[in-house]
C-alpha cells in the first residue's frame, strides 16, 4: 500500500482529500464527545456542574488555538524545506529544532 502523499508531483486533489477526511472524522468524533459529556454531566450532576463545564469551555479553546497557531508556523518552515528539497532542513524542523534551522 503506498501512503506516501506527494503535493509536488502527485494528485494534489487526492492528497488533499486523504488530509481532510481524518480531520473531519476527528472533529465530528470531537463534536459528538462534547454532545454527550454536556448532556451527561447536565442531566447527573445538576447544572451548577454544568455551568462549570461551560466556563471552562473558552480556556480549552484558547489552549487549542495556541497550539493550531504553532503547528501553522512550524508547517510553513516544513513546506519551505519540502520545497528546495533541503533533507537536512526538513529533518532540523521535523526534530522540533527550528532555531538551528540555518546553521
């Protein structure tokens, strides 16, 4: 089975389409996980357990948005390193070593 996803070379269509399908099962998955610990903890635990769960709703959004807003810059240092096809680059960025990037 080849599951080597090639955007410069390949069928950018169908590469796109192997990304965002997992991406949207996990967010549906995600969706349905919320669905069922509101209507869990609201129907057991009353609402002030509730109102708890709401409260803390924007502090997990602001923690996900941090960590969206890194993977997105580290993804841009990645695909400049794909595309000049500069292994050792790639490698440094992969390993989280953005820093030494350039020496």
């Amino acid at each position: 089975m080849n599951t080597k996803l090639d955007f410069i070379n390949g069928n950018t269509k169908k590469c796109l389409l192997a990304m965002t399908l997992p991406m949207i099962v996990a967010m549906f998955l995600n969706m349905a996980y919320n669905l069922v610990d509101s209507l869990w903890i609201g129907n057991l635990l009353g609402e002030l357990a509730y109102a708890a769960l709401t409260n803390s709703t924007p502090i997990v959004l602001l923690l996900t948005s941090v960590a969206m807003g890194a993977t997105n810059g580290i993804s841009i240092l990645l695909s400049q390193a794909i595309g000049a096809r500069n292994e050792q680059k790639k490698k440094k960025v992969i390993l989280n070593r953005p820093c030494q990037v350039d020496r």
